[in-house]
C-alpha cells in the first residue's frame, strides 16, 4: 500500500474555539460600528462654532459693502471736484536764487491745462458673498 502524506491530526475543538474567537470579534466590532452610526451626535459646541463664524463673515461682510459705498462715494467727490476745476491751473513759477522779501514778488504765473481724467474703473468685480446657512439646516442636510 501506498502511504498518502497528510497533515498530521489537528485537534478539532481548539480550531473551532479559534474560529469563535474570531467570529465574536467581528460581532463585537460590527456592532460597535452600528452604535456608532446610529448614536445620536451632540453638535452643540459645533453650532456655537459655527453660529459665531457666520456672524463674523456676516459682519465682514456688511463692512465690506459700506467700505464699497464710501469708496464710490469717493469717487464721485473726486470726479465732481476734477470737473469743476477742469479749466487751466494757474502755476506760480519763481527763481529758485531770488531772495526776495515776499514769495510772489517777481514771480511769473502760467496756466497749465490738465488732461482729462481717465474713467475709473468698477470697483465692485463679483456679487456679495451669501449668507452662511442655518445650522441646523445642515445637519438635517448631513443626514440624508
């Protein structure tokens, strides 16, 4: 007879206790997970969080269009200020090696006609940024 090479005998209870072993861990993590998963989530330092973020960008936000409101504001003084002295600017030329008693004496006057000024720019290049959202509202919108 032909001898078959087989493995030797193994004990059968200690396989089958390992194989258990692993089979109650895997229970014990998947229902840890599960827990996990369902447990409700207590978001109140994250809301606090968040509702003093929105209120910062809400107030960044509200000082960014009054500075844009002073700045076309700005600009409209300028651009009145320029066309109500568009005529010739008087230039009171003096030598520089006078050493006369007053500032203007000997001093030459011309008139200098300034170009046109230019058109300015918009200021504003994209929308008011959004409003951060509510919350809760992106909770509820997490969960679904």
């Amino acid at each position: 007879m032909a001898e078959s090479k087989s493995d030797p005998p193994k004990d059968i209870h200690a396989s089958r206790l390992k194989y258990l072993g692993t089979l109650v861990a895997a229970v014990a993590a998947l229902v840890t997970a599960l827990g996990a998963y369902f447990k409700p989530q207590d978001h109140s330092v994250n809301k606090a969080s968040y509702e003093e973020l929105s209120k910062v960008i809400k107030d960044l936000s509200d000082e960014s269009d009054k500075n844009h409101d002073d700045i076309v504001a700005l600009r409209g003084y300028v651009e009145g200020a320029v066309t109500r002295n568009s005529g010739p600017l008087p230039i009171v030329v003096q030598d520089a090696g006078s050493a006369s008693a007053s500032r203007d004496a000997g001093a030459q006057t011309a008139f200098v006609q300034l170009p046109p000024p230019r058109p300015v720019p918009s200021i504003r290049t994209g929308q008011r940024p959004p409003t951060p959202a509510n919350f809760d509202s992106l909770v509820q919108q997490s969960k679904k």
